[in-house]
C-alpha cells in the first residue's frame, strides 16, 4: 500500500512539473497532462501523433468540480452525472476559459468525466487539478488496457506509467453532447444507450455524424497492424480458410455460434457470450493476434444493443481505410 502511495504521489508530482503520466481508468489507460498547462497537452498530441484538432476528455475527481471546468451545466448534465458518475461517460459542455483550447481542438466546447478506477482517483486527489488525458498509445492504434501495453507502445516518452492492473471495463467511455436541446451520443462506449435513455426518460440518438468533434471519430481508429475485414457471423470461418489458403496468415474472432468449431487460421480466438466480458477483452484479443504475426483478422460484429453497440462501433474503425497502412 505504501509502495502505491508513493507512486500516486510520483505521478502527481510529474503532472505539477509538466510532465506525462500513464494511468489507468476503468475504461482503457490514460496519457495524462495537467488540463491547465497548454505546453504538457500539446505534448500529448506530439507523443501520440495525434491531430491537434482532436480534442481531449478532461478528467476531474467529482462532479462536484465540474463547474469549476464548464461555462453552464443544464440540468440534464447534472443528472447524468449524478447517476452515472464515476463511470465511463463523458459529457460534452461548453468549456470555461480554465480549460485551454490545446485540450479542446480549438472548440468552444469541452469534455469531462469522472473514471471510476480507485487508482485515478487517487491521482486526481493528489494533484488537485483536471488530468486532460487521451487513451496512452500512438493515435489510430489498439488502445492499451495494461501498464504494459503502454510501455510496449511509448516507452520512454511517458515520464512516468502508474500501474493499476487490468481495466475492468476495456472498452472507452460514451460520449454524450449536452449542449444542445436535445442529448445525443457522440460516441458508444461503458455506459448504455439502454441506461441512459432510461436515466432520461428518453431516446437518444446515436448520430453516424457530428457537428461536434470528440474522440474516437476518426474513420479508422482502435486498430491493430493486421488489416480487419468484417463479414456475417455465419461467414467467418469461411472467409479465413480461403484467406489462409491463399497465404495470408490469417487471425479470427470465432463468435459464439461457431465456439469449438474447426477453422484453418494461423490463429483463433473465442469471442465471449457476455458483452460485458467481450469488451473488457477485445482490445486484448486484438493484440494478441498482432502479436502472434497475423496480416488479417476475420471478425464479425456482434448486435447492436448493450454493450454490443460500443464493441460494434470499436470493430469497425479498426475495419476502417488505412491506406497508410497498405
């Protein structure tokens, strides 16, 4: 406990010297800077190669503090940060001038959460501020749910990586624009749309486009260096066997219709019945088939509702064009 303690203090000290920190969340691993240090942001951008014009989440320790980071928070903002926070969703508002435009992609608005990890909260004491910090790898890449990922991926170019073991939700938080009249979700991800619309009272609209630019909307995003195709459930073995036998090393996702089932593939992994459990694997089972030396991953989605809605939308930016890639 002490060890910890000392290293909560570490991390702390780093982001008051304009340093990076790693840390986790519940949701994925953070690069960390202090939200108020326009040049410790700036940095992040450099570390991930990340667009300057991609905005960042800003975390902060309670709901009670998010006035100290916003213009003006509608009453639909304190609800669902009363009923959801911590947790893994983040609230679009308008920022206060404490936040600078470094953190937001040069936009007027701002995005806020409280992680639910005892660990970034502890952080978050510590350092007495906001903690402006994207998912701790370089942008577009599978996004890291252990310290080691993060030091495989960065390296030295984090000053400092606080470890708090595996992320216990694996997926990232959802995105929710407030600031118009009506709330929308900007990015499926921890929370439900289910449990938000019952929190509300309401449907809310999952829009494919946005006037509001967050995180995660780049078409192709949360990827592994082998090159994803998506095809039906019932196709998934199929489409890899004849991959195979043209030589391509080839990875698959098995859903559980197909559990057990024979396949020709460099490698296979068991796609679990529990969304809950599949999320907090996915990013996991991508790197492993990188690892394993796969050029292609046949995968499937799975239906759209729960957290199937968050791990849909992650397969398919990892499906996305990269031509970059090639």
């Amino acid at each position: 406990m002490t060890e910890r303690i000392d290293d909560i203090e570490k991390a702390a000290g780093t982001l008051r010297a304009g340093g990076l920190v790693a840390f986790p969340t519940e949701t994925v691993y953070g690069l960390g800077a202090n939200a108020e240090d326009a040049a410790a942001v700036s940095r992040i951008f450099q570390v991930k190669g990340r667009p300057p014009s991609h905005p960042l989440i800003v975390h902060i320790g309670g709901a009670a503090q998010l006035d100290d980071w916003v213009e003006d928070v509608p009453e639909t903002a304190r609800l669902l940060a009363e009923r959801f926070w911590p947790g893994p969703l983040t609230l679009v508002l308008r920022r206060s001038r404490r936040v600078p435009y470094e953190a937001t992609g040069g936009l007027e608005t701002v995005a806020v959460r409280v992680p639910d990890h005892p660990v970034a909260l502890a952080l978050l004491a510590a350092f007495g501020g906001g903690v402006t910090a994207p998912s701790a790898n370089r942008f577009g890449n599978v996004s890291p749910t252990a310290a080691d990922h993060v030091r495989a991926e960065l390296g030295d170019a984090v000053d400092f990586v606080l470890d708090g073991g595996l992320c216990a939700v694996g997926v990232e938080s959802t995105i929710v624009d407030v600031t118009g009249e009506a709330p929308s979700i900007l990015r499926p991800g921890g929370v439900t749309r289910e449990d938000l619309e019952a929190a509300l009272g309401r449907p809310l609209a999952v829009p494919s486009t946005s006037g509001v630019r967050v995180p995660g909307q780049h078409p192709s995003h949360y990827a592994p260096r082998a090159r994803v195709v998506l095809v039906e459930p019932e196709r998934v073995v199929a489409e890899a066997e004849v991959a195979q036998r043209q030589g391509r090393r080839v990875g698959v996702f098995l859903p559980p219709s197909l559990a057990g089932a024979p396949v020709e593939a460099h490698a296979a992994v068991a796609v679990p019945g529990s969304m809950d459990a599949y999320a907090r694997g996915l990013y996991g089972f991508l790197r492993e088939l990188d690892q394993r030396g796969c050029e292609l991953i046949i995968a499937s989605l799975p239906r759209e509702e729960g957290l199937g809605l968050a791990i849909a939308n992650r397969l398919r930016r990892a499906a996305g064009p990269r031509p970059e890639r090639l």
